[in-house]
C-alpha cells in the first residue's frame, strides 16, 4: 500500500537545496568581503593613527628641549671643562658603534662644551643610513645662580648657602641628587661637575662619575678644572663664613652654582634590530625611549655668520673644515678652536624625523610610513637673550 503526500508535505527537490546553497553562499562571499574590507580600514586607521601620534609626540619633545638651548649659559653659551695636558676626554652620552655607523665616545676635543653638538651620521643606520645624534646644554631655572658657602680645599666638595634647602623641604623642585650636573661660575671663570653625593648643605664630587667631568688637579696643570675656579681671585673659603647679622645663616662666596641639563637624542637599534627607538638621556643617566619605529633621524643647522649665513649644513666632518659654510681659519688658529667658533654660529636647527607602523598592512604588505620636518630656532643662542 502506498501514502500520497499532499501538498503541504511536499520537500525541496536536490536542484532547488543546490540553487538556494549557491545563492547563500554568494551572499554570504559578500558580506565576508564587506566586513574584510571593513577590518582592514580600520587596521589602516588604527595603524596609521598609532604611527601619528608616536611621531608628533616625539617632534615635541624634540622642539621641547631645543627650545631651551643656551637657557641661562655663559656669555658665549660655552661651558669650560678640564682640558689641555694631562685633562681625559670628557664622555658624550649616545650609541657606540654599531655596523658601519661610528657611533660616539667623547665630545670634540676642546676647552670647552658648546651648547649644541652636533653630530652627523655617527648614529646606528637605518635603512642603510647612518641617523644622527645631538647634545644640547641649558640652565634649569629651578636651581640656577646659587650662592656656594665654600668650597674644600682639594675641590672634592662644596657646601651650598643654606638660602637654599638642597635636600628637602617645602619644594623639591631645588633639590640635589646624584647624577646632576653643576656649573660652578666665577667671574668669566666656569666648571662643569658631576654630583657623586648629598648630605644636608655638602655636595661631594668622586672621580670617575659616567661623563669624566670630575677631573681634579691640585698643581693647577689642568685647565677647567674646579681646582682652578676656586683658586682664581677672590678666593673662595674652606669654610663657611656665618652672617653677622643672624647667626642661622652663612655669607655666600663668589661663586655661584646652577643646575645644567645635557640632553641627548639618538637612535638605538642594538636592543631591536627590527624596532628602532628614538632615545633621550639627561647628563649620563639611563636612556629612555621616546618614540618606537623610528625610520630615520636627521639634523641640519643654519648658520650665522655675518656674511652668507648657511642654512642647512649638516655639520659634517667637510662641513667642519676651513673654506666650509663655517668660514676660514685665521692665522694661528687651531682646529679645535676653529670647530668652536662654527658650534657657536649654529642659531636655527632643522629636524627630519620619520617613522613607520608598528605592523605591516596585511593588504600591502608593507608598513605605512610618515615624516615631520621642522625648524628650532635656538632663542637663547641669539644675539640678545630677550626680545
């Protein structure tokens, strides 16, 4: 016996399962293409995104610091230290030498820290170009011209007018700590120092602190050492001399102290080959990375020199010789003296910084790349410290 199905319990036949699979399937291709569409877009704008901001904060920390450089120096916005016969060469912070790439050891010899130094192409490459390092000098303004009480006899320590808590107090903003750099002026008269330790109002210098600032020399051999500044006229005490006046307080000597902050930026590729990092040191501290991926780093300088003022000369070893953008050397004079003079023209400097993602675009296959370009001009390397 057989059962008829009536039209209600009617099934599809295989045609129409194969017809409705195909149409689903082309649906379901396109919504599957909307929404990889969709992903990518928004992999690109995270991506992109991401790379911007890394690179504009960067920029700013950059502009940031250069827009202090000279702050509160020395006529001339040169720091002495010690040099001549028997004076080590003072470290520069950055990268040693990685590949071709020179890296950097000491700063250019002379008597003196200039508040730029340059620094073309002696940073790590990337993209088989050596990138760029640069140190700049300034004054904090939150411990700057100090009162000294006195100084030791042998310049190992130093006690601060007790004007100024150095250790604590109702501000830490003027506090010492080991590490900080101290320019100690007298006069024309200025030394670069390293704090090796604090305790109460006495600041002790050690030799051998990261830089070789510390430098001592008691037969006055050495130039720029503080041996020398304490011996140059008026003398400063050994002692603190107490105020008549109030019996809590001690007379200041001649000399001043103010904090300097050296800033270093350079580009490191030794702990990430494959993830550059802009790096920051202040003095000889630990460096910190500012900004990842970097794709290259460059600094150019214009020049002021009353004639043809250069601009963008890159402060190359050429760049560095007589009949170069920095002019001609004079009779007598030295190449050391010479490479001076040219640091002390630099009054503008131009940044090129570039970057990529953090990951390739997985429909490129490649990294979304940026670069800023920028010009500082160096305010306090003008002619004239306000306008």
């Amino acid at each position: 016996m057989t059962t008829r199905r009536t039209a209600g319990e009617a099934g599809f036949s295989l045609i129409e399962v194969i017809v409705s699979m195909a149409i689903m399937l082309i649906v379901m291709a396109g919504v599957f293409q909307s929404m990889s569409t969709a992903m990518e877009a928004h992999d690109y704008v995270k991506q992109v995104t991401a790379m911007n901001s890394n690179l504009g904060t960067a920029m700013d920390a950059v502009v940031r610091d250069l827009l202090q450089v000279g702050q509160g120096l020395p006529v001339g916005r040169r720091i002495d230290v010690p040099n001549g016969a028997g004076a080590l060469a003072i470290v520069r912070p950055g990268p040693g030498i990685v590949g071709a790439c020179p890296g950097v050891t000491s700063f250019p010899a002379a008597s003196s820290l200039a508040a730029v130094t340059s620094g073309a192409s002696l940073g790590p490459a990337v993209n088989n170009v050596c990138t760029d390092v640069i140190t700049v000098l300034m004054a904090d303004s939150m411990f700057e011209s100090v009162g000294v009480a006195s100084i030791a006899s042998a310049g190992t320590s130093l006690i601060i007018d007790d004007d100024v808590d150095i250790t604590g107090g109702a501000s830490t903003t003027d506090d010492l700590r080991a590490g900080d750099l101290l320019m100690l002026a007298k006069g024309s008269f200025t030394t670069l120092m390293t704090v090796s330790s604090v305790a109460n109002q006495t600041v002790t210098f050690t030799a051998g602190d990261p830089l070789r600032l510390n430098q001592f020399d008691a037969t006055l051999n050495i130039d720029g050492t503080i041996n020398q500044l304490r011996a140059a006229a008026p003398v400063d005490p050994t002692v603190p001399q107490p105020d008549p006046a109030n019996n809590a307080l001690t007379i200041p000597g001649p000399t001043t102290a103010t904090r300097i902050r050296m800033i270093t930026y350079y580009v490191d590729t030794v702990i990430s080959p494959q993830n550059p990092r802009l790096m920051r040191i202040v003095g000889g501290g630990v460096p910190q990375a500012v900004a990842f991926n970097v794709h290259g780093l460059t600094f150019s300088y214009d020049l002021f020199n009353g004639d043809t003022n250069p601009t963008a000369v890159r402060m190359t070893a050429a760049d560095l010789v007589s009949g170069g953008p920095c002019g001609s050397m004079v009779a007598g004079q030295t190449t050391d003296n010479f490479q001076s003079i040219c640091a002390n023209r630099i009054r503008k400097v131009n940044v090129m910084l570039a970057m990529r993602s953090e990951t390739q675009n997985r429909r490129i296959g490649d990294y979304h790349r940026n670069t800023l370009f920028t010009q500082v001009s160096l305010r306090n390397l003008s002619f004239q410290d306000q306008w």
